[in-house]
C-alpha cells in the first residue's frame, strides 16, 4: 500500500476539517499511525488528544523516529510538514481509511451496538450470514476471518480508528464480503468508524454500563444512537421492540426499518419460548412467515439475540430456510453462558459484568440448576463505581449462594473493590475470598450432583489484570485443572 500527503489532506478539505495546510503536499508515505512508539521511517504520524494522554506531546518524539509528516489539531513546532485539523479523530480515522485504500468500500457492514448481547448478536449474525466462509466478525473476542480463522484474539471492542481500518483492509485481502462487528459505545463518542458506511446497524439494549466515561445514562445513550449516523441511506436498521429507549431513533432514509422482539407488534417476533437445559426452542414469525426453531444458545436473555441476528440477516435478504437451519447450528460462544462442565454439575462462565447483565445471566442459570445455585462474580477496578452496590445486591438475592471474589482490580485494592460490593450484600450470607482462582476452587469443593456454578465477569478472558500486568488467568483450563479432568 502507498499513498502521499496530498491525497490525505485533498480527504480532509472534503470531509471539511482541514483548518490549515502543509508546506509542502508532495510527501510519500510509509505508513499511518498513532502511536508515536510505533513510528518509522516515512510515516504520517497522528497526534490525537486522548482521553489518557495527549498524542501532541509525542510529535517531537514521532518526528526523531523518522515521521514524515504530522497531523495535529494545534500548531507544532517540527522540521517535518504539519497538517492542521479541527478533529484529529476524525483526521485519524480518514488518514488511515486512504492509507488502506478504503476496505470498508468492497464489504457490507453490519455494526452491533449495545450495552449487553453484542458479542453474541454479532457471531450469530456473522454464523447465519457465512455462506461460501465469507462473513467476517470483529468485536471483544478479536477479529475472525469466514473461516473462523483469528486476525487477532481478544482487544477492544472496537479497535480504535487506525487499527479498525488494517483490520477491514486484511479481511479484504482473505476473501470477506460481509463483516459484522461489534460498535462500542466509546467507539462511536471517539469517532473510531468515521469514514465507514453501514448496510446494517442493530441495536440491542441499554442498561447502566460506563457511566465512569459517558458520566449519565443519557450521553451513554446519544453515543450509542450514533450509529444511525454511519448507516448507508438503503440501509436496514433493526431496532430492539422490547426496548423503549429506542423509540427515539431517527427513521432510516430510503432504507428498511426492521423491529424484533416478543412484542407482538414486531417484525420478527419471538413467542412460545421453551428454556431447555441444551438450548432454547421458540417460535419466530418474518412477515408472514412462522417457524418453530431450535437454537443451542442457553437463557432468555439469549432468544433477544437469535431474534436480533435473525432480523438483521433477513433484512440482508438470507432467506427463512437457510436462517432456521443455520440457527438450530449456531456455534457456542466463548464466554457467553459456555458450559465449562455438565455433568454430576453444570458450570457455566459468563461475560456478565454490569447489573443486567449479571441478572440476565442469573435468570438464564436458575431453571438449569438441578439443585443449588451459585454465583461466582466481582467488580473490575478503575471502571464504573456505581454498578458494584448493585451487583452485590443483585448476586446476593438471585444466588443460593454467591462468591465474591475479585475480577481484574487494576491499581485499585481488590479488598477496596469487595468492600464497596459487600454494601449491596448487607444481610444476607456470602462467601469471600479475594484471591479468584481460589474462590473457583472453594466454589467446586462446594458443588453437590444437580447444582449449577456461574463464574460471571471474566468470560473469554484469559488474563486477570492486576495492577498494570495481565497474569495468565483462563477459567476454562483453572475448572479443568481443579476438577482433574477435560472440560465441556
């Protein structure tokens, strides 16, 4: 790939954010990004005021390394030519979509957003929409080409504006038609998918979750109504009916508005739901068209994503016997209500780490609980405060018996973080230990025949972030080490 100064700032005179021009246009480049640590010889490098650190007080650093240019959103003073911008996110965003040559131009988006049920909303989708292995998935548990094979494991939930662009431009190059991802709602106040277009935008709910950095429910609610924003004008938007909070959203243009959920006034509608210990079996109506589907997915929270996934591909025009079909097929997620053991007891692990979610997850486990129910769960450090009174209170009345324990403390002190989840449990018998990897083995030593063990926080994680180091911490091979045997 390759591409000069000047197309980059002929992109930013149209996108109408250019403030100030270099001296010089003619410049080849090597490369794009924001990461002064990443810098080398001939690339444009893109100071971006963070929310962490400030991407101007690197440029000096950038240019010793071998910049060849710079975008900045304030003068700086360097020997090499400074692009001046009145957003360097959105700057970030366009630079990098020139640089790769515009890959999300040769894809059909399909973005997910959402408090909760995004990571399973989107490999659901990216399941019933991968005919010919060409539907890729972006989102918490990496990038995975049709293929299922890994880009990369693990990262944000959407990469930020450079990184989303190399990663489109690689699934490109390894055959993706459609790439369904997960739009976070950092994501959209950051600007991270400007310059993308969307065939499809799903919403699935919205409940208290980083209030740390939207500070009210109603920013974290307008960033997620961003979306909209980057839907394409013939675009399909599928709207959660059971979530009035999105009555609001603006209609599509020329595009398709597609509801689901049980209401009965939705498109695609859901009822007659049976929870089964291997899965779910409903009934889902399209149009005027009525099935009875088995999907291997566990817990009501999950018949809202099969609805969702199955909105958005029907109104990508997969048709209603390739959705039925491929739903009773639908792949296990990590993570996500993932049976780590069945038998002489369930152990389920779960990403749940906001208050609904962790009361979804509970609900879902309760009627698999033969016997007792325990609930395994904490609060990470340095994130949202708020959410940990109330999930104590939520583990402690929704458990036979809740363990809390720690879930990535960050800087903070795991037994601060307990303390301040233990106000919620006041009353009410539990058990505590700090140290997670000892509470799953208290937790197992407690398990009788027929009861059922919901590790919740940590899902697909496999590390547990202390102070500023991620320890190796995968619960998947810690139950198969405790319990002296394979897993699920």
């Amino acid at each position: 790939m390759s591409t000069s100064l000047d197309r980059i700032v002929q992109a930013f005179a149209g996108a109408g954010i250019l403030a100030a021009p270099p001296d010089r246009m003619a410049v080849p480049l090597t490369g794009v990004t924001d990461d002064s640590r990443a810098i080398g010889p001939g690339m444009l490098f893109c100071a971006v005021k963070g929310t962490a650190a400030d991407g101007h007080a690197f440029v000096a650093n950038a240019v010793e390394r071998g910049a060849a240019a710079v975008i900045a959103s304030r003068p700086v003073d360097v020997s090499v030519p400074v692009v001046i911008v009145s957003d360097d996110r959105m700057a970030a965003a366009l630079a990098a979509a020139e640089w790769y040559e515009h890959p999300g131009s040769a894809l059909t988006l399909v973005g997910v957003t959402g408090t909760n049920g995004k990571s399973t909303t989107v490999n659901v989708i990216r399941h019933l929409s991968n005919q010919r292995a060409r539907a890729a998935s972006i989102g918490t548990l990496g990038a995975f080409d049709g293929k299922g094979e890994a880009v990369y494991r693990e990262g944000l939930t959407t990469p930020g504006a450079i990184g989303l662009q190399a990663t489109l431009a690689e699934l490109v190059k390894r055959g993706s038609g459609v790439v369904v991802m997960e739009v976070s709602s950092h994501a959209l106040a950051q600007r991270r998918v400007d310059g993308l277009s969307f065939q499809a935008a799903v919403f699935t709910n919205l409940t208290h979750d980083h209030l740390d950095y939207h500070t009210t429910l109603g920013e974290y609610l307008a960033a997620k109504q961003r979306l909209v924003e980057y839907l394409a004008d013939d675009g399909v938007q599928v709207v959660n009916l059971d979530e009035s909070v999105w009555n609001r959203l603006p209609q599509p243009c020329s595009g398709l508005r597609i509801t689901y959920g049980l209401d009965p006034a939705a498109d695609v509608q859901g009822s007659d739901v049976q929870l089964e210990p291997d899965g779910t079996v409903l009934t889902i109506r399209l149009g005027s068209e009525t099935r009875r589907v088995r999907s291997p997915l566990l817990g009501g929270f999950n018949v809202s994503n099969v609805l969702a996934a199955t909105a958005c591909a029907w109104g990508l025009d997969v048709d209603v016997d390739t959705l039925v079909e491929r739903i009773a097929a639908a792949p296990q997620v990590p993570g996500r209500m993932e049976r780590l053991v069945t038998e002489p007891y369930l152990i389920l692990r779960d990403y749940a780490h906001t208050p609904d979610a962790l009361q979804r997850a509970i609900d879902a486990a309760r009627p698999l609980a033969r016997n007792r129910l325990y609930v395994l769960f904490g609060c990470g450090g340095d994130r949202d405060r708020k959410k940990r009174e109330p999930m104590g209170r939520i583990a402690v009345h929704g458990a036979d018996v809740a363990i809390l324990t720690s879930d990535n403390p960050r800087t903070e002190d795991a037994d601060a973080i307990l303390d301040e989840i233990a106000v919620g449990m006041e009353g009410h018998a539990y058990v505590r230990v700090v140290d997670r990897r000892q509470a799953i083995k208290r937790a197992i030593e407690m398990l009788e025949d027929g009861d059922c063990l919901l590790l919740a926080g940590k899902g697909h994680e496999t590390y547990q972030v202390v102070g500023t180091q991620r320890l190796p911490f995968d619960e998947q091979v810690i139950v198969r080490d405790l319990i002296g045997g394979a897993t699920a």
